[in-house]
C-alpha cells in the first residue's frame, strides 16, 4: 500500500489543482485515502477522503460524491462506528 500512496502523490503534485482535471484529482486523492486507511493512518486517510469529497463536490455529480462516501464509510468501520458507517 505504500507504493499506493506514492503514486497518488505523484499525481497529485503533476497534476496539482487544475480545474480541467477536478475528476482525476478526487480520484487520486481516494487513491491516496485507501491507500492510508490500509496502513492504519486513519487521520491521515480522513483527510484524503474530505478532499476528495471536496473535489467532486465540484464536479456536483452524485456518482463521485457516492465513491467519497463510501470511502468515508470504510474509514467510520474501521474505527469501530457503525452507525457513522450506514449513514454514509
């Protein structure tokens, strides 16, 4: 998983915050997230997930917004919050 958040990085930085790629920036930073939530850096991989959510809010499509949900809904599982987990 740490090559994982390598690359994400990677391609956050080329592709920093350019408005044209809004929908490949969320998804590098899910990419990011996943990446942290496997490594149990749970405070970390919120982050990542907020901005993701963040960045499809942009693109106000329901499809990403629901990926950066999910993901925030994987992350309230592993803290042991069920009930944060089925509202997301």
């Amino acid at each position: 998983m740490q090559r994982a958040e390598e690359q994400a990085l990677h391609a956050l930085q080329l592709m920093g915050d350019r408005e044209n790629m809004i929908d490949e920036v969320g998804n590098a930073r899910l990419v990011l997230g996943k990446a942290l939530l496997e490594q149990d850096r749970l405070d970390e991989a919120e982050s990542a997930f907020a901005d993701a959510e963040d960045a499809f809010a942009k693109l106000s499509s329901g499809s990403h917004s629901a990926a950066a949900w999910i993901a925030q809904g994987d992350l309230a599982t592993k803290r042991g919050d069920e009930r944060r987990a089925a509202i997301l």
